[in-house]
C-alpha cells in the first residue's frame, strides 16, 4: 500500500485551511504563526463576505486586476456555486444580498470559521503554531526550520509574510503595494464620516463610470468605491503634481429648473435636496454662494453650482498607509502553473491564497480566490500522487 503524502501548509489562514478541508487523503500539517482562520473573522464587518454571486468565469475573473487571465482556468475548475457547495456541505447556508455579495445566513465569520475547523478536525490535519522562518529542498525533501521533513509543501502565507520563503527557493518576487486602501485627497473636505451611496464616479482617462458607496475620511475618501480606483492604480504613481483626477456625479439634471422653482428658497436647502446638507454645504461655499437665495443666484454662479453637482472635483494625491485590505503584488504568476498552482520552479512547492500575485475589488472576490486556488492546489497534490 502507498504511504501517506506528508504535506505542509505553512499558513492557516483562509488558503491553508481550504486546502487542508479539500486535501483530506493526504497527511497535512498546518504551521500556523497565530491563530487558525483568525483572519477571516475580520472579513465583512465581521459577517465574512465569502464570495460573489458572480457565476460566468470570464465576468468574475474581471474583477481582478492582478490575476484576470491567471484565474480562468482556476476558475474552470472550481468557482462561485463550488464554493456554495462547499459551505453548505460544512452546514453552512448562504445569502445573496442587494449588490450581489454573497455571506452566511447567521451573518457571523465565526461560524464560517467554526465550521472550517470541525471538517479539519475529522481529518488527517495537524496544527501546529509555529512562524517558518526557512525552508529548504533537499534532494525530494522539504525541510522546515531545520526540523520538519515533508513530500510536498503548500505555502499560503497571505499578502503580508512569507515572501522570503519562496524568493529563497529562487522565486521572483512582485513588489507588494496596498490595494484596496483609503485614499488622500489634496481637497480638504472636513466631511469626515458623511457617506454617499451607490455614487456614480467618472475617473480621467478611464471609460467606464464606477459605481459603489463612499466615505468620507479625516484625509480623504474611503469605502468600496475609494477601493476600486485604490485597486485600479495600485501600481501607478500619483502625487499633488500628479494626482488621480476623479469626479463624482450626483444626478442632478435640471439645476436651473430647480432653482427657478424654489426661488425664495436658501441656495443650500435647495442642494440638500441632491447632495447630504453637510457636502451641499462644502458645494455652496466652494461656489461662493452661502446665505444666498435661489433666485439671487446669476447665471455665471449656477454653472459653477452645476459643475459641482455634475462633476464634483475629487483630486487623489496618495493613500493611507496602514489599514489595507489586500496585498497587490506576490509570487510572480509566470511562475506558477494555474492548472495545478505548482510553482514551476521548485518541484512539490504550491503556492494559493494572497501570497500570489493575485488582487480582486472588494465583495467576495479576494477570499473566492483563496478557496479556488486552493482546490486547485489540493487536486494538482492529490493528482501528482497518482501520477496525473
Ligand atoms: C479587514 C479585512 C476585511 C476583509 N474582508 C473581506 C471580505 O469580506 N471578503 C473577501 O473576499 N475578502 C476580504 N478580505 C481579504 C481576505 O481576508 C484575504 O484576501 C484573505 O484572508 C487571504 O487569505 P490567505 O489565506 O491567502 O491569507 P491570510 O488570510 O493573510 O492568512 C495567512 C495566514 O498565514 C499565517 N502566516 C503567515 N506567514 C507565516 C509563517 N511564516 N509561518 C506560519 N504562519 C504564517 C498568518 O498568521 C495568517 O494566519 C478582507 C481583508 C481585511 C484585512
């Protein structure tokens, strides 16, 4: 009878532990540095946005800017309902809400995590709580802080750590930079806390019109549409010379119209009625125009009012440099082979989850790519065992 593959994961994050639940014919050990799964109870507010109800492979894999082409043929092979099924067969039921994330029913990341962690317990799996610091290859051999020997090893450290375990193994490594983060503006705005929804954005130079919900911030903006552009120019340079030039378009269609109507009204009350009172407030100033009524306001003013309503300069000079969600950058993709998420490199090493050179927008995206490029990774272990 074959012996037992002996595999290491070195990360018990949402990577390492998928991989372990989908690997279960192999003897697994996870090295985990902290806690299990203690990542994915931050994921969603804490309600854990599992995955998007996204279920055409090429439109999902559009939702990653780094990683869109990598992940079809991961996608192929496991996506959004694999993942429903996943869950639900852990006990798991999920719920698509308005804007198609997809969470558990009982809106709680601890019992995604709970569950994850029972199926691990039923199996061959070991945790044990150590940081590997080295990793070597000998002959066949993996050996891990000079003391663990294993067949095969899956490295699923995440978008923070672990890059000098496979640079050190000879993989070239893409400089990690922060995606999906606040951003600075050179506007200061003093809205902080003053959401917008389901805003329409335009960005300069780019086609198409972003929609999503945003926030003001202390510095700037943030929220999943301040994400989108994060992640569309994480890799770019922009400054107070350079910034990123958005604009945002509050709907408002008619602006003489309305101020023909209302023209005993106060100019901002008449705003408030498109735009939050405190951003009508920041528009009516800006425009020079407080304390005026409707009717008092001259032709030259109300194109200055329209623009602003129609496009509200937002001038991004930089991000914020603690609080990001996910990592762009990561083991090249030119060095791993979607089919199997080996590394091409070293025979027996896989990689899957963030440490890759993988980022999705936010809703889902970033943890369906750890639970697929695990399954890849736990079939391409599974498969070179039986020779496939
Ligand atoms: C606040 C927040 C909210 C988020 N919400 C969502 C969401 O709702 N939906 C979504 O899709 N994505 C979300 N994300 C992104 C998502 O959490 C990550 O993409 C996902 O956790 C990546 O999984 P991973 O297993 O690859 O890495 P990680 O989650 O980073 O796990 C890696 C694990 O490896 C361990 N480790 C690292 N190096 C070593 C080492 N050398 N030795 C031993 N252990 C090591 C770490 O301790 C960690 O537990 C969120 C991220 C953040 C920060």
């Amino acid at each position: 009878m074959k012996k037992m593959l002996n595999v290491a994961v070195i990360g018990g994050g949402p990577a390492g532990c998928a991989f372990s639940c989908f690997c279960q014919k192999a003897k697994i050990t996870v090295f985990e540095k902290n806690e299990p799964l203690k990542t994915l109870l931050y994921t969603g507010g804490g309600r854990c946005n599992l995955a998007h109800a996204e279920f055409d492979i090429k439109d999902l894999a559009r939702n990653y800017p780094r990683g869109e082409k990598f992940l079809y043929s991961v996608f192929y092979r496991f996506s959004t309902s694999d993942t429903l099924k996943f869950f639900k067969s852990l006990g798991i039921d999920t719920y698509v809400q308005n804007d198609k994330r997809i969470f558990p029913k009982t809106d709680k990341a601890s019992d995604v995590r709970d569950a994850m962690l029972e199926k691990l317990k039923k199996g061959h799996v070991d945790f044990i709580r150590e940081n590997v610091v080295k990793l070597e290859k000998c002959a066949d051999v993996f050996l891990l802080n000079d003391k663990y020997e294993f067949d095969k090893v899956v490295i699923a450290t995440g978008g923070h750590a672990g890059y000098s375990l496979a640079q050190n193994l000879g993989h070239n490594i893409i400089e990690p930079k922060p995606s999906l983060v606040g951003l600075i503006t050179l506007e200061k705005f003093n809205l902080e806390g003053v959401s917008l929804r389901n805003t329409c954005m335009r960005v300069k130079n780019l086609k198409k019109t972003l929609v999503g919900d945003l926030i003001f911030t202390k510095n700037g903006i943030s929220g999943p549409l301040a994400y989108i552009v994060s992640s569309l120019f994480a890799r770019a340079t922009y400054d107070e010379s350079n910034p990123i030039e958005l604009t945002i378009d509050f709907g408002c269609i008619n602006l003489v119209e309305m101020l023909d109507k209302n023209g005993k009204k106060d100019v901002k009350n008449c705003i408030s009625e498109i735009v939050p009172k405190s951003v009508a407030e920041y528009i009516v100033n800006h425009a020079e125009v407080e304390g005026k009524k409707c009717f008092e306001i001259t032709k030259d003013k109300r194109k200055i009012l329209e623009k602003f309503l129609n496009e509200f300069p937002v001038n991004v000079v930089g991000h914020e440099k603690h609080g990001e969600v996910v990592t762009c950058g990561g083991v090249d993709l030119k060095e791993i082979n979607p089919k199997t998420m080996e590394s091409r490199i070293v025979d027996g090493l896989y990689f899957c989850g963030e440490v890759a050179d993988i980022d999705g927008f936010c809703g889902g995206f970033n943890l369906q790519n750890a639970w697929s490029t695990a399954y890849v990774a736990a079939d391409g272990v599974l498969c070179s065992r039986c020779g496939l």
